[in-house]
C-alpha cells in the first residue's frame, strides 16, 4: 500500500523542518550507518506508544554509540528529542488530512561542527530551547526526527526464514539497515517480513520484527539476552502475564515447526501480526508451512490495542 499524497513522509534536522522525504525511511536510515534509531507510533495522533521505552533504548544505544562511561539519562533524551517531534506531529497533521497514525523514528548521529543554518544553535550544548543539537560526552549528536504514515499491513502474511542474526541485539543501531539489506534484496514480493534462524535451528528475529510461536498452548519467543526487545513484544509479554498465558523465553526451535499451532509477529507498524504462511525458503526442497488458525495471536493484538491508550505519553 502506499502512502497518500497527502500525508508525504516529513524530515526534521535539529528541529528545523529539512524536505518532505522522497525516499524510504529505511533508505534514509541507512545513509547513516553509524547512527542509533528508534521507530515509534503515535496514539489518537498526538500521544507516542511506549514513549518511555524508547527513551530507554536511545539512553542505552548512546552509552554504546557514543562511547560514554554512562548513559545519558532519559530526562536529558527527552529534552533533547521531545521539541523536534512535537513539531514534526505537528506539521505533519496541518499536511495530511487522512484520519491516519503516524511512525515516527528519531536517529541520533554523531557529527561534527554543525552550523546554525542547519538548525543548531552556536553551543552545541542542550539548552532550554532544546530540539538543536546535542552534547554526548565529547562529540556532538544531530537529532533527525521522521514522521511518516502509519500503514497497516493487508491480506494473508507470509514470512520466509533464513540462516542469520543481528550481530549486536542489544543496540538499535542504522548499521542493521545496511546488514539486513541483501535480506531484503531476496525476500519474495509478497513476502512481509524475513525471520533469522541459526545453524542450529534457533529462531531469532525478523529484519525489523519481534518472533512468536505457540506450541501446547504456550507462547514462545527469544529472551532480550538474543534479541532486540521490541515495545510491542513487551506489551505483548505484560497481556501474557496478565492474563495468565505461559512465556517461553528458550528459543523457538526449527525442529518443532511442524508443531506450532501459530506464529506470529510484533512490531511498532505491524502491531501483532498472525502469519499465515512460514516458508523455508532454504532447506532443500523448500517446504512452506501454513497455520490457519490464530485464535491466540488474535486475542493478543486485541489486548495490545486495549492497552494503547494507557501505555502512551502526550506529546502535545
């Protein structure tokens, strides 16, 4: 599906509107390779799901990125991020006037003198009027914010399972765009997303998703120890618990494909998504394994959704 003309992707730099963007998200993303990212959603337009989850994520991926003995605190990466997205939502609800969400992703890159006709103030120090650039330590950080439709994906999902994983987990860096690309590249045109297996049979994550499976009734996913924890896989992970359903954080293994009773996926755009259709695209011969029924997953994208408006914070 594509986005209306409308509701055209908008880039901000340093909280200065930049262009409408006129190419993908993940294209941008990948332009800057040694950059963190994280990719939220917006809530009845003007509140951000998980918003505190993803001041977590950009804390710790700073500490990494920019080599710091500390992470900056949440407050400081609110302070920071909070200006350029307010008006990022902003101009893009003045834009579109589709009754649609928005995706909302923040990048911090590292650079070097940044200059007030780009957007920063003359300190690169935050300030009050914070949405310019951003000190970390020694370097300077520039604070990209895109907004952009929130689409939903339509029609039967199929995933393809291929040998690989991430190589850090546990940082949300744009490095993975460009890792996760010849993934990309392969994945048949109706295919939704790619899962990552290992030589032993261990199913990870798919390129920009969270993985499930449910075997006997019990939910099964990789542990934050292998994989990127995502907002809507915690989300998912608190309606278990709430509701009494059993997480199994070991694995879930190739061996048991046959078994599964469903499969689905999380993520910030996808929300749950029960896959209809697991094709092995590389055991030889490929085989594609088809789970009709989703009663569970279902269930779980209904408790996800009840809970979005509680687990959002008011942006503006």
């Amino acid at each position: 599906m594509a986005s209306s003309t409308a509701c055209l992707s908008l880039l901000f730099r340093n909280g200065v509107f930049v262009s409408h963007l006129q190419q993908s998200v993940g294209a941008f993303l990948a332009e800057h390779p040694s950059s963190i990212y994280t990719a939220a959603r917006t809530v009845q337009k003007n509140r951000i799901l998980q918003y505190e989850a993803h001041l977590k994520r950009l804390s710790y991926s700073c500490k990494s990125l920019f080599s710091l003995s500390s992470a900056p605190t949440e407050e400081f990466i609110d302070a920071a991020i909070r200006p350029g997205v307010e008006q990022g939502l902003r101009r893009f609800y003045e834009e579109c006037k589709e009754d649609l969400e928005a995706r909302v992703v923040v990048c911090i890159d590292p650079v070097d003198g940044l200059t007030e006709e780009a957007g920063a103030l003359s300190s690169p120090v935050l300030t009050e009027t914070a949405g310019t650039s951003a000190r970390f330590g020694e370097k300077e950080g520039t604070i990209f914010v895109l907004v952009a439709p929130l689409l939903s994906p339509s029609g039967p999902t199929a995933v393809e399972v291929r040998l690989g994983r991430r190589s850090n987990p546990t940082v949300k860096s744009t490095r993975w765009i460009l890792d996760r690309a010849s993934f990309e590249a392969k994945k048949a045109k109706d295919t939704n997303e790619v899962v990552l297996v290992d030589e032993e049979g261990y199913f990870y994550e798919g390129l920009s998703s969270n993985f499930f499976a449910v075997l006997d009734g019990e939910v099964q996913t990789a542990s934050s120890e292998h994989v990127m924890l995502g907002t809507i896989q915690q989300m998912v992970e608190k309606a278990c618990e709430k509701h009494d359903l059993k997480v199994n954080y070991a694995r879930p293994r190739l061996s048991d494909v046959d078994r599964w009773q469903e499969v689905f996926i999380t993520s910030t755009s996808r929300g749950v998504l029960p896959v209809q259709q697991l094709r092995l695209v590389e055991q030889i011969p490929p085989r594609t394994l088809h789970y009709e029924h989703s009663v569970l997953s279902e269930q779980l994208c209904k408790w996800v959704n009840d809970e979005l408006l509680e687990q959002s914070t008011k942006i503006f």
